[in-house]
C-alpha cells in the first residue's frame, strides 16, 4: 500500500511543479504602474482665482511645489509622472502632468496652465548618470597605477 501512495505523490509533483513554474512565470510578466509627484484635485484648483490669490495662500490651498522656477521665481511647477514596467525592463513613462502657476510681480496668480506629454517632449528633470571608465582604464589599473605616484619625501617637509 505504501508503495502504491508514493506512486500517487510522483504522479502529482510533476503537475504540481509544472502549475509553479506557471505561475512564476506569470509572475514574471505582470506589469507594475508606479507614479510620482504630485499634482492637486480639480477641487482644490477651483479655489485658487487668478487675479487675486497670492504666492501665500496658493501654497495653503494647493501646498508647496516641488519645483519652482529656476530663471525667475515667479512661477511654481506641480509636476506627477506615471511609470510603467515589467519586472526586467527599465520603467517607461506612460504619462507626465505638469501644472504651472505663474505670479505677477506682486505676487498674485497671474495664469494657471496644465501641460501633458502630448504637449511637447519628455524632458528629464533629473539625470543620476555616472560615466564609468572614462579613460578607457580599467577600475584595477586606476587604482594600482597610482601606487607609485607619490614621493615619500613629501611626507617629511623640512622647510618648517
């Protein structure tokens, strides 16, 4: 009997690995959506008027931006972008809102304006690149060519 229920089990684990493996796979090829930045309701838009709202209670109605403008200061950017990924891919925008508020010199809302990724080009606000290899040398030549860079003279200045 003990025989017939070991045969049972080798029947089922090759079915049971297989719907596993399935599964993990699956896994693999789902979609993860990931957004970031922030941009404030229609509702909360709605109470800021043009003309009379001022740089102070903008940033009590809508909050602080996380950009403002860098030329002049007298605008502020909510900025909110939408990521979408495979979980071996590198994240590919799908969507960027942009909403602008511009002041006037005496610092009342001047103009408010929404901006999409349809109405222009995707500008990368942020660049975290670092060149690797510059000069065509190695990481380990770099570093054991500058062993014998230095004198040890240097070390003991004897003009004190």
């Amino acid at each position: 009997m003990q025989r017939v229920s070991g045969l049972r089990v080798l029947a089922v684990a090759p079915k049971s690995a297989a719907i596993l493996v399935a599964l993990v796979l699956a896994a693999g090829c789902s979609r993860l959506d990931n957004s970031t930045g922030y941009i404030p309701d229609a509702q909360l838009l709605d109470e800021v008027t043009v003309g009379r709202d001022t740089k102070t209670t903008v940033g009590r109605i809508l909050g602080r931006p996380g950009t403002e403008g860098i030329i002049d200061e007298n605008a502020w950017y909510y900025v909110r972008s939408d990521y979408e990924r495979f979980l071996w891919r590198e994240p590919v925008e799908v969507d960027r809102q942009v909403l602008s508020v511009s002041f006037s010199e005496d610092e009342t809302v001047s103009n408010i304006e929404r901006f999409g990724l349809e109405d222009g080009q995707v500008v990368v606000l942020e660049r975290r690149v670092t060149a690797s290899n510059t000069q065509g040398i190695s990481f380990l030549r770099q570093l054991f060519s500058n062993l014998g860079n230095f004198n040890p003279g240097d070390f003991f200045n004897d003009d004190n």
